[in-house]
C-alpha cells in the first residue's frame, strides 16, 4: 500500500502526502471534461494538397490534375490543380474540404486520377492535440498532403496548420 502511494506521488509530481491520505492516488485533471468532449465530437478535419507535380515547359499533355482524398476507402474531397509552368517556392496549396469526420483512427487515402499508381494510404488518430504553456489542450486536424507524379507524402495530423518541408 504504501509503494503504490509513492508512485503516485512520483508520478502526479508533488510532495508526499501525510499517512491518513494514502487513498488518494489520482493525479488531479481540471481538464477532463473538455478533453473528453474534444475527443468524442466529429472533427473538422482540413487538408491542404501541396503541388509538387512536374508540368514541364507546356501543358498540352496535362492540362490539369485531379487529386482525390478518401477517408475510410471513402470518396471525402477532391482538388482539381490547373497546370503551370511557373516553379513556385513554396509550393502551390489547395484546400481540399468535406465533412467532419467521427474522431479516432481513420485511413486517409489520396491519389491522383490519372496515375493508377499513386494511391498512398495513411492510418492516423483524430483530433490532433497539443498542451499549450497554460495546461490547457489545443484541438485540431491540420493535414498537409504533398504531390507529384512519383510518391505522395501524407504529414501526420497537428493541432494548429504548419508548413513543413
């Protein structure tokens, strides 16, 4: 009994409680009601298809491309990225947009119509969170999709939209 009291005094990071509260081995949560309201709501999941696709000098032969995100092997949004032969730094960004999504793990799928190739599937958990300096939790589903005719690369879900490279 009395190990199992210094291991939550270990773990909840305060002094050693006198003898009489030993029952006590919980760490207090202020939070928990919101935590667990921002776990259970659908999510508004957003998702922003980076161009990294080669156009070459001309865009007779690909005028445009269409890439499709599925969630679950579930049509969710689909971006249409016009061609241009102008290299731009950073890339082009798309939002692709659709409806919530129940929270937990989900399959996020992408290809791009034309290339029977390019499927890439990712299993992630939903919502992203983060503990901000104040201990309070930042919610969110941030997911940055980068694309071109060899690989798609789908970046782990975040709380807050970051550009990563």
């Amino acid at each position: 009994m009395r190990s199992s009291a210094l291991v939550a005094i270990a773990a909840c990071g305060g002094a050693p409680p006198p003898t009489q509260s030993i029952q006590n081995t919980g760490c207090p949560d202020t939070h928990t009601g919101d935590v667990v309201r921002a776990l259970s709501e659908p999510v508004a999941l957003d998702i922003v298809v980076l161009d990294l696709l080669s156009w070459g000098t001309s865009c007779t032969t690909h005028p445009q491309r269409v890439v499709r995100v599925g969630i679950d092997r579930k049509p969710w949004c689909s971006v249409t990225i016009d061609c241009t032969t102008t290299i731009q730094a950073p890339p082009r960004a798309f939002p692709c947009t659709g409806p919530p999504v129940a929270p937990g793990a989900r399959t996020l799928g992408v290809e791009i119509d034309g290339l029977p190739a390019s499927l890439m599937l990712r299993t992630m958990s939903l919502p992203a969170f983060d503990r901000a300096r104040d201990g309070t939790f930042v919610f969110g589903a941030h997911v940055d999709v980068w694309a071109n005719e060899t690989q798609i690369l789908i970046d782990p879900p975040t709380a807050n939209p970051t550009l990563m490279m």
